[in-house]
C-alpha cells in the first residue's frame, strides 16, 4: 500500500505533489514498511561515504543500462535488480542524489519506463538532508530480498528515439544543456571532457532552458509559480503542448522531465535519451548553431 503524501504547502500547489516528499516527510516515515530510499549520484562513490539509513544504492551505469545493447536493462534484468534492493511492486520508492537529484531523477524515469506505480523524489535530494544535519551512516544496508514481478518496460510515453525526434520537428522542443553546448561552442559542460559528438550545436526548433534553472540555490525545486513562469512565460510553452526534452545521454533532460510532467502537470513530454550523442554524430539529421 502506497504511503501517505507528504502534506507540505509547497509541495500541495504542484500539480502531483504525490510525486515528491520533504526532508521532514522522509525523516518521519524512514522505518516505515513498505518504504524503500534509494540514492542514485553522479559520484558514483558517494553513496560508500554516507548515505541516509537503510537507503541503497542503484548505480545508473551497472545497474540500469544494459552494456552492449546501449539501451536499457530489461524486464528481466529490472526485475531481478529490485528484487535484490528489496523493493516490491508495490513499494514506494523515494529517490535522491547529489547535484540537484540529477541522476536521482534520471533512475527514477527509468522506474517508470517499467510502471512502477509509487515512484517519489526528495526534494533538495543529498545536499539538502545534509544541509539539515540529518543522520547518515555508511553502514550496509541490508534488506530482505522482495519478488518484483517481471514487467515489459513501455517506452513510447515517455521516452522519444531520434526518428521520433526527426517526426517531431517544429513543435515543442526543450535543450536543457548549458548556453555553450546549445549554440555549438562546446560539446560538453564546463570542466568536463568535451568530446562525444562530432558537431555542436542543438536540434532545429529547440528551446534552450538548461535543467538546473528549475532548482533554488539549496538544490530544491523553485515554486509552481517561479517554474510556470521560466517554462510557459519565457520558454513559451504550454501544458498543452507535446513536448520532447534531451540534454547529452538524457540524464540532464529527465530533471526536466520530472518537472513539466509532475510539477507542472504537462500530459505528454517525452525524453529523448539518445540526445545530443546521437543527434550530434548522425549522418545528415540538421542542426542548428547558434544562440
């Protein structure tokens, strides 16, 4: 049985609160049963430094992408990963992680690629429950293994492949990389290897909204009021709209994602993984360069 929504103020005016918990919320309900945390970094190593009690850990490269198919696990594979986590189909699974809940958001886009039903994130993620002084702890967590049930992961709500991206030209689109990598300058973000791609630049039409504008300086996300305006009053879109979102590997886009799908209620964005890596080295898809 799903646990209780978290019943902050904040969190109430978005559009599924049911989506997102406080510091507070999951300090309350840490020992509850049918609750399982899961932190998902950039930093891969973070989590062996401290992690909140019994949290585990889901690395979004080992554990949620197959090694040669360059797609993700499948049923198979997730159903046995979260069997190990002890986590059951209908267990409420809290994500977070360092930088913004970057890649916390990305595993929980993939949990839901496969349905599964109560899938939450921290708001503010690692940063904000240290910032708080809240128990960590490097012990192992160790839980009791759960029988997830095999289930075909259903890719075409959410998720966009290039042909799909190529049908989708003209209509809303959101690059959510940084201003440089959007006008072609760099391929990569500051202070990262820049390579990956033989063009820069971003797909015509694209809208440039980088990710992180969508959070506060203390890593939680801005008001229902401040992101309707960054996203409808400056990007121009609406919820209306059908939108497709991609950064790099589309692990930035599902920050995004996250956002217009479950703060602002948008009913079709969907992420286009493939992203920047594959549009960019395509043979003769366009681009655009440029602010």
């Amino acid at each position: 049985m799903p646990l209780p929504t978290d019943p902050d103020a904040k969190l109430a005016a978005y559009a599924h609160p049911e989506r997102l918990v406080t510091t507070a919320w999951l300090a309350e309900h840490l020992s509850d049963p049918g609750l399982v945390v899961v932190e998902s970094d950039e930093d891969v190593l973070l989590y062996e430094t401290g992690h909140v009690p019994g949290a585990v850990k889901v690395d979004w490269h080992t554990d949620l992408n197959d090694p040669v198919t360059r797609d993700y696990v499948d049923a198979e594979r997730f159903a046995a990963l979260l069997s190990e986590k002890g986590i059951g189909r209908d267990t409420t699974v809290v994500f977070y992680g360092d930088r913004n809940n970057w890649w916390a958001a990305y595993a929980l886009w993939v949990f839901t690629l496969f349905g599964h039903p109560d899938v939450r994130l921290l708001d503010g993620g690692r940063a904000a429950w240290l910032a708080e002084g809240r128990p960590m702890t490097t012990e192992q967590t160790v839980r009791t293994r759960a029988d997830y049930p095999v289930v075909e992961r259903s890719d075409a709500p959410v998720r966009a492949f290039r042909d799909d991206v190529l049908a989708h030209l003209g209509r809303p689109m959101v690059d959510v990389r940084s201003p440089s990598e959007f006008s072609g300058e760099t391929l990569h973000m500051p202070d990262y290897p820049q390579e990956g791609a033989v063009r820069g630049g971003h797909i015509p039409g694209a809208t440039n909204v980088p990710w992180a504008k969508a959070a506060a300086e203390d890593g939680t996300f801005r008001t229902v009021d401040e992101l309707r305006d960054l996203y409808e009053g400056q990007a121009g879109l609406s919820a209306d709209d059908d939108v497709v979102v991609y950064c790099r590997i589309g692990e930035r886009s599902s920050h995004t994602w996250f956002v217009l799908t479950h703060l602002l209620g948008y009913e079709k964005v969907r992420n286009y993984d493939g992203s920047w890596t594959e549009w960019g080295n395509s043979v003769r898809v366009p681009i655009e360069q440029g602010a």
